[in-house]
C-alpha cells in the first residue's frame, strides 16, 4: 500500500490538488512543468537506479537536485534561463510539499535555498515597419492558406498576443462593431481586451466571410480544420519570413519567431509614445518593470534623448608619430 506522503502521491496531488484546482494555472504551465518532471525523474532513476513510483522523498535532497541542474546544461545543452525555469517547477512543487511534510522541512529548505543562475540579458529581437510590411506582404493571398496567414499575422503583430493566446482564438472573442476589440485569457487567467485598428477589423472581417472549415468555432484553424499548433504556426512564419527576405534583406539578419511578432507589437507602440504602463496593460504583463525591455532595446528612442541634449565640448587630439628610434626601443 503506498503511503500518502510517498513522493508518487504528493506529486500527483501537487498536479491535481496545487496547481490544476486551487491554483488553476494555465495549460501551458502544467505541460511546463509535466516536462520538468518527466526529465527530473529520468535523472533520478538513472542515478539512483529506481523506478519513480518507488521513491520517497528523502531520496531527492539537494545535491541530486543541483546535479540534475548541471546535466541540464552539460547533456541537454539547456541555457540558464531554462536551467532557471526548470529549478521555478521544483521549487514550487517543494513549497507544497514542506506544508504537507513538516518532517522533512531541513531537506527541503536546502532544496529552496539552490540559487537560480545568472545570465547575460541580450536586447530583445523585433521587426522594424519595413520588416513588418514585407512579411504582411509575403502570403499568397489567392490561396485560403495565405488569407489566413495574413489575417494571423496582422492580428499578432499589432496586438501583440501570446502564440497560445492566438491559436485560442474563437469566433466569438472578436468584436468587430464600432468599439472593435479582440478577448482572450492569458497567463494567471486573467482575461483582458484588445482594441483593434479600422485596417485589422477589416482584414479580420474579409477572413471570417471564408467558408467555415470542420471547427467553425476556431479563428485560425489548420487545413484540417483544427487548432493550429505550435509548430504549425512556427512553420508558416518561416515560410513566410523566407519569401519576406528576398525583398528585406535586414530580415536575413534576423531569426523571427512567434513571440518577435509580440516584440514589435510592443515596440510599435513605445515609438508612437505610448506610456509603459499603457504597454504593460497592453501585454498583459503583470509588472511594469517587464516592458523595460523595449526600453533598452529602443534605439531610436535613446537617439531622440541623445538630440535633445547640449553637447559636452571637447576638442580632438591629434597624432604625432613619436621618433623612430624612440618607437623601435619601446616596441622591444
């Protein structure tokens, strides 16, 4: 009979109980995390020789934890911003359990106290307005696949929606009357409203007179009617991103993934001078300081501050070639 403090028991009500019930995080946390256990308990039984089902909870202390991290790194290739998101997934679920077991609480404040790793932030990727109109221009719009594709496209780029928040998309979270806006629920599920521009209603509008395919409900469906998928959109990006070079060559520089769609939608708006915090709420952000990005990655924006400034004087020096022989017996 397995206890009901044995490790396969508290990770199933951590699951259920935690994170589906009380919490009701998203699906995408939930598949996250699933994959951090999955690979967590591969390492385990490789290293301890047991099967999952068999462990207890004082088999997973800290080093087993902290080499589990490193295998991430060296084996899988993982960054650390992965590594980092693999240690949130664990520590959530030892929280949970230092309520359910008071015994083993030295053991897992050990397990907390592992430090997330620090990484070099590098400046966010995002289309410029050139970039952004050859790729809008890149579908083939005789064809059903290439309507939709510009009407997914121009709906990600100018509301900055999250890949799942688009292929969630149904008929009836559009509203495309006078205060036209599209709904959706993000992370936390928290919905929010977007509004949408007169030239994105009508695009929208010409895409939804297309005969309905086998899910009448879904804005975006696949060829067969589905749900795109992930990798489906990742697919018909690229497509399109390969055409759109040929007459943009600054994209050629540039890897454009679903979520580069959301950073321009995000910097479009800070270059037309829309306040952060508008942005945030735009985003569905849950803090300010996470638009900061933009900020740093904005250019342009820095150049306009630099022009309003008064310029430092100086004055520039000049080259004197010091003697030859002096320089030979320096260069020694």
């Amino acid at each position: 009979m397995i206890s009901r403090s044995s490790f396969p028991v508290l990770l199933e009500s951590f699951f259920i109980q935690q994170l589906m019930n009380q919490k009701q995080v998203s699906p995408h946390t939930v598949a996250s995390y699933n994959v951090t256990f999955q690979l967590l308990l591969e390492f385990i039984q490789k290293q301890l020789h047991k099967e999952p089902s068999c462990l207890k909870i004082e088999d997973i202390d800290a080093p087993l934890i902290a080499a589990f991290l490193e295998d991430l790194e060296k084996s899988r290739g993982n960054s650390a911003r992965s590594r980092n998101l693999r240690l949130t997934a664990i520590r959530s679920f030892f929280h949970f359990v230092a309520y359910q077991e008071p015994a083993h609480s030295a053991q897992i404040q050990r397990i907390l106290a592992i430090p997330r790793k620090r990484y070099s932030r590098t400046l966010v990727r995002f289309l410029t307005r050139p970039e952004i109109d050859a790729l809008l221009a890149a579908p083939d719009q005789t064809k059903w696949g290439g309507r939709r594709d510009h009407a997914f496209l121009m709906l990600a780029i100018q509301t900055g929606l999250r890949l799942s928040e688009m292929t969630g998309l149904r008929r009836e979270d559009l509203h495309l009357d006078a205060v036209a806006y599209v709904r959706c629920t993000g992370k936390g599920r928290k919905e929010r409203s977007t509004p949408l521009t007169k030239q994105t209603v009508k695009v929208l509008r010409a895409w939804l007179r297309e005969p309905t395919r086998s899910s009448p409900d879904i804005v975006f469906p696949s060829a067969r009617g589905n749900k795109l998928s992930a990798d489906g959109v990742q697919y018909l990006l690229a497509k399109h991103v390969a055409v759109a070079r040929e007459k943009c060559p600054s994209l050629r520089q540039k890897r454009v993934s679903p979520h580069v769609l959301r950073h321009a939608a995000a910097m479009e708006l800070l270059q037309a001078g829309v306040d952060r915090s508008v942005i945030a709420l735009w985003l569905g952000h849950e803090s300010v300081e996470t638009t900061q990005i933009y900020l740093d990655a904005d250019l342009a924006l820095k150049e306009k501050a630099l022009a309003k400034t008064t310029p430092i004087n100086g004055k520039p020096g000049r080259f004197r070639a010091t003697d030859r022989l002096l320089h030979f017996l320096k260069s020694l």
